[in-house]
C-alpha cells in the first residue's frame, strides 16, 4: 500500500500539516455505509481487542473519506 500513497503538505493559514494523497490500485478495499444520518458514527481503532497499540510497523493506513450524496443536494 506504501506505493498507493504520497505524502503531501497541508497548507493552513498559522500552521502546515502533512496529509496523504491515495492513487488507486485493485488491492484496496473500500466500504460504502448508506443510508448514514448526522447522528450516525464510525470509528477506526488503531488498537487490539484488549486496547494495546500495536509497534508502528504493524499499524495498517486507516484512509477515509466522505461524500455528500447527489440525493442530499
């Protein structure tokens, strides 16, 4: 998956960050939620069932992203 990502900078108005950009490959898996409300939640754990934080290594990228459906306006 390293290939798949480049490191860019993000540029705000006091301060710059660092934020990815992901090119596409067959490998990746993506996953749709419909039908989610204002309220609705997801989490992304970084941590094992028992709440350890595994060695940097071993931790996958957690990209995610949001859309507005063309439904919504």
């Amino acid at each position: 998956m390293e290939k798949d990502v480049a490191v860019n900078d993000a540029i705000h108005y006091k301060r710059v960050g660092e934020n990815a950009l992901l090119h596409h490959s067959d490998a990746q898996r993506w996953y749709y939620l419909s039908d989610m409300r204002e309220n609705d939640l997801v989490v992304f754990r970084n941590v094992d069932s028992q709440g350890k934080l595994p060695s940097l290594s071993q931790v996958p990228s957690m990209l995610h992203s949001a859309i507005q459906s063309l439904s919504e306006g």
